[in-house]
C-alpha cells in the first residue's frame, strides 16, 4: 500500500482525530488544518483542529478557520490520531508538541526539511502546498467541497504560490487551483483578503524595512525591531510577506528580512530567487522551509548578534557560486 493510501485508510479508520498547524501560521497552514479538519467533519468524523498562535483576524473570514481552537481549549481533548500538517519539526506545533506521542501520529507536509517525526509521514517536497496534498486527500476520500470548502483549501494553494507565480507554480498547482474554482472557490476573494487589507500602519513599517534595506550584490537584507513594530503599533504578522520585497530588487539572489517580536524574539526569513538553497542555511539555525523560503527563530536574543550569524553563514553560502546568467548551479536548484 502507498503512503497516501494508508494515510486515506487511517483517516477513514479513526474516530476521534485531531489535526494541528504550526506556530505564526501562515495561509498554507491555516487552509490545511481548515479544509482537513471541515473534510473529515463531512464524513461524521469528530475532529478537532489546534494552532498554538493568535491566527490573524482576516484569516477568520474563511469558512472553518473559526472552528480552530487554542492549546487551552484542546488540552483535555483526548484524540486515538493526531494529524500534523505544514511542519517540518515537532517544535513547530508549539506547546502541542507535549501531546504528540499520546496518540497515533500522522504527518502530512511539503517541506524538504521534515524531520519524519510522525508514525506515518507523507511528505511530497514536490507539492507546492501542503494544502494541494490535504486537497488530494479530501478527493480520495470522496469528501464533497462547496464554494465555501473550496475558498479555503484554494487560500494555501494561492499564498504558497506567491498567488501562481513562485517557481513551484506547475501545471498541477494550476489544474488544481482550476478544479476547485470549477467546485466554487472564489480567486477573487482571496486574493482580497490577502493582498487589498493592509493598514497604513503596515505600510509606515514596510516604509522602514525599506529604510533599514542593506545590498551586497546577490543580498539583500533587512531588519525590524521590537520598537520598529511597536511604536506603529503593529505585531509581526503584519510584516508577513516583506521580504518578498527585498527578493524583488534587481540583482538579488538571496533576501534576508530579520524581525524582533515580542522583544528578544527573532524570527529570520530567508527568500531566494534562482539557485541559492536557503532551506540549508535555515536547517544549520535550527529551522527549515524549501529552497526558495526558509526561516528560522531565536529566542532571548539579540537582534544585531542574530544579524552577524546569519549573515556570515549566508555570505559564505555564496561565495563560490558565482554565475553567469542561463548558468544556474544545477546542485543547488
Ligand atoms: P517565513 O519566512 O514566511 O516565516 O517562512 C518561510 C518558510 O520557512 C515556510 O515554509 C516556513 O514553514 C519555514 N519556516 C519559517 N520559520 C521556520 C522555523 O523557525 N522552523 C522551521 N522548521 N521552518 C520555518
Ligand atoms: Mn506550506
């Protein structure tokens, strides 16, 4: 039997199921849990759905992201399958990570980082979302979507596509994106909600990530701190997606964006445009991701210490990979 399929058949087996994201979820993440979570409800499941983070508040406008609980909420829920989706490592999940080896354990994710912690891992790092693999999975299954199901697990495939045009958009992602538009999901909605709903106050702190802006040639970093973020009165997730701006600049192969929130906690967000594998850099730090974005956090520490580590490994990560264009280091794709 494959792995998808004795996924499909544990899914189906199990009663009482619990599935959960990870820490400062992003859309993929949100969509996944979402739309696994709706999808076994479907098919009289009693399923419950954990993040251990304050989910942003325009995610909520998607069908089944209300019904996401916190680690308080779940702590006495005592679940026989427990199903972790979008994560690479088990500290991922936050302090959900205490229940994991109380139940039998399922790990569905697309990062080429996993560390297989689960009793059963379906891993596909060519997937370019993990909600194309819940997608695929909710199929199998024969769960029925409607416009509302189908916006949600549509949100993961739109935002870990950079909205279809990062190098992991291929065919599948778009006859995938085709059929659940074709089952409801409404592209304009989410691109909406996730694009058009910035506040000023995002746009003063994109202002001083512009400001902070440093180039070497191939990098390009940035950085913003606790007093950055506070004095606009703003938190971290409203810098979600900025270091995609540094990656846009001309010349750029890697963009590093370093953000302190709360105070003492910084989280690195790395981006590269053709051939630098920043899931390497982000593993040797003790995070992961894929090729092309990669992350990794610190906590108690300081931002400029953090800033001259990681610099220095990403500095050295492209010295000797000079290139001319149309000669990509294929090693490294
Ligand atoms: P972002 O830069 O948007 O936070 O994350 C980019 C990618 O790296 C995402 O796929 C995310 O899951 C992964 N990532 C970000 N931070 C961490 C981390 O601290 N640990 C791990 N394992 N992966 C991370
Ligand atoms: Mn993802």
């Amino acid at each position: 039997m494959t792995k998808f399929c004795s996924v499909i058949s544990e899914l189906v087996s199990r009663d009482n199921i619990l599935v959960l994201g990870h820490v400062m979820p992003d859309g993929d993440d949100i969509s996944s849990v979402a739309s696994l979570t709706e999808g076994l409800r479907r098919i009289g499941k009693n399923v419950r759905a954990g993040i251990d983070s304050v989910i942003p508040s325009y995610y909520k406008l998607f069908f089944a992201v209300n019904s996401i609980e916190t680690f308080e909420q779940l702590c006495g829920f005592q679940p026989d399958l427990i199903v972790v989706v979008d994560c690479s490592s088990p500290d991922r999940v936050g302090r959900f990570q205490s229940l994991l080896r109380t139940a039998r354990l399922i790990v569905i994710d697309h990062h080429e980082t996993n560390l297989m912690f689960g009793d059963l891992n379906l891993i596909d790092i060519k997937s370019a979302s993990t909600a194309q693999m819940v997608y695929n999975i909710n199929k199998a299954i024969g769960i029925t979507y409607d416009s509302e199901l189908a916006t949600t697990n549509y949100l993961g495939i739109a935002t870990d596509t950079g909205f279809f045009k990062y190098s992991n958009t291929d065919a599948t992602v778009l006859k995938i994106a085709a059929e659940l538009v074709e089952l409801g999901a409404k592209p304009y909605f989410v691109a909406s909600v996730i694009l058009e709903n910035k506040t000023i106050e995002q746009l003063k702190l994109l202002a001083r990530m512009i400001d902070h802006t440093v180039i070497e040639e191939k990098l390009a970093y940035s950085w913003l701190s606790y007093e950055d973020y506070s004095t606009l009165g703003c938190t971290e997730d409203d810098s979600s997606g900025f270091v995609s701006e540094l990656r846009s600049i001309k010349s750029v192969e890697v963009a590093i964006l370093f953000s302190e929130y709360p105070k003492g906690e910084v989280h690195v967000s790395f981006r590269s445009k053709q051939w630098l594998n920043v899931s390497k850099i982000a593993a040797a730090l003790g995070g992961g991701g894929h090729a092309r974005a990669a992350g990794c956090s610190y906590k108690n520490a300081d931002i400029k210490r953090v800033m001259d580590e990681v610099l220095k490994l990403t500095r050295e990560a492209l010295v000797g990979s000079e290139y001319e264009v149309g000669q990509i280091p294929q090693a490294n794709l």
